[in-house]
C-alpha cells in the first residue's frame, strides 16, 4: 500500500478518517497537515513512536514534542487544566495557530513534557486533523515534518527524502497556509509570556486580553 494518500478535506474519501486514525493508534507516524505547516502526528501517549519521532528529525530529546488536541476539553480532560487566562485566549484564537504552555497531566506522555511538566499544546485550525484526533481518542504530537534545522514545509512535495522514508503514512491535503509557525505563549501565570513569535502577532494576544 502506498505511503502517501491524497485528500480533498471537502470530501474526505470514506474510511480516511478511521484509516490514519488507526495508524496513529498502531503506533506509526504519520504527515498530517495542521493549518500552517505539515507536521509528524504519533500517539502522544507512546514512547516508541515518540521516540521514532526524534530519530528521524535528529532532533534533541532534550525539546520535547508539541502536541495538537481535538477540543479544548480534549486539552483540560487530557492534557492540563487550562487557567483563566488560557480559557480567554483559547476562546479567542482555538482553532487557530497559537499554542499554549500549561501544566501537563501525569498521565501524558514523557517525551512531550518539559522538565517542569509542562505541555505545548494547541487545537489547529484543520478539520481533518481534529477530525482523526478526535477518533484516536486523545492528543497526538504535532512536530514540524522536517529534519531539526531545515524550513519547515507546506507542501508535500518539499517533503524531504530523510523525513519520507522514515515515516508510514503521508497526508496531502494540498498546499497549506505556509509562513510562521505557531505564535507560543505560556498561560500559567497571571499575565501571558511569550515563548515564540509566529503566526499570531504578540501585539494581537495582548490586545486581545484588554
């Protein structure tokens, strides 16, 4: 069976949905489309796909994975408890490209928690891939699909040989939104902190927040 399946996210072919969904319940890794870039999905919860996930990026272990969530109850039931302040700017910007810093649960996985057990987490703005993430039952990884220190990509066919080879599905759902990756704020604290600048302006969450 070929690696790589196209979809038209307006109509979705019967079974995709239950097809990646399985995979990614299996254990495999797969090149989803989120609403900016292509990224590396896998069970959040497994360590050997996470750890595959390392190897073929050659990204440290020392940064741990992103993840992508259904629903914001999908991210307070499974990922962490969101504060005030990250209900606000969810509200305003889920589904969307900004990621939020909470306090992870236990029972996530390692490798996507920080020394301080904490979680990068976000809900895209891609129906197919909430739709699959929804399915497989909890979040799932969400790691740019491109070996550490190349551009992240847009479009399939920039998908580097290093990154085809290593993984067991490819989603094309066409070329996405491209540019800055997701902006990053941490949402523990009273007042928001900016972890990485990207495609929603800081000067937007601020104002946002006023």
């Amino acid at each position: 069976m070929s690696k790589e399946v196209l979809v038209c996210p307006d109509e979705l072919p019967s079974g995709i949905i239950d097809r990646v969904a399985n995979a990614v319940s299996e254990g495999q890794i797969i090149v989803c489309p989120t609403d900016t870039l292509y990224a590396l999905v896998a069970d959040a919860k497994n360590l050997t796909a996470t750890e595959r996930i390392y190897a073929i990026k050659s990204r440290s272990t020392d940064q741990p994975l992103p993840i992508i969530a259904a629903d914001v109850q999908q991210v307070n039931d499974q990922v962490g408890a969101l504060s005030q302040l990250g209900e606000r700017l969810a509200s305003i910007f889920w589904p969307g490209p900004l990621t939020l810093v909470v306090s992870a649960h236990t029972a996530l996985g390692d490798q996507c928690k920080a020394a301080d057990s904490s979680v990068a987490v976000r809900v895209p703005d891609q129906n197919f891939t909430r739709e699959v993430i929804s399915e497989v039952g909890h979040p799932v990884t969400a790691t740019s699909a491109n070996v550490s220190g190349d551009t992240a990509i847009s479009r399939i066919g920039d998908l580097s040989q290093e990154i085809r080879d290593g993984v067991d599905l490819i989603v094309d759902v066409g070329t996405l939104a491209g540019g800055a990756p997701s902006t990053i704020v941490d949402v523990r604290y009273a007042k928001p902190i900016l972890i990485r600048d990207g495609a929603v302006p800081w000067n937007r969450v601020l104002e946002s927040l006023q």
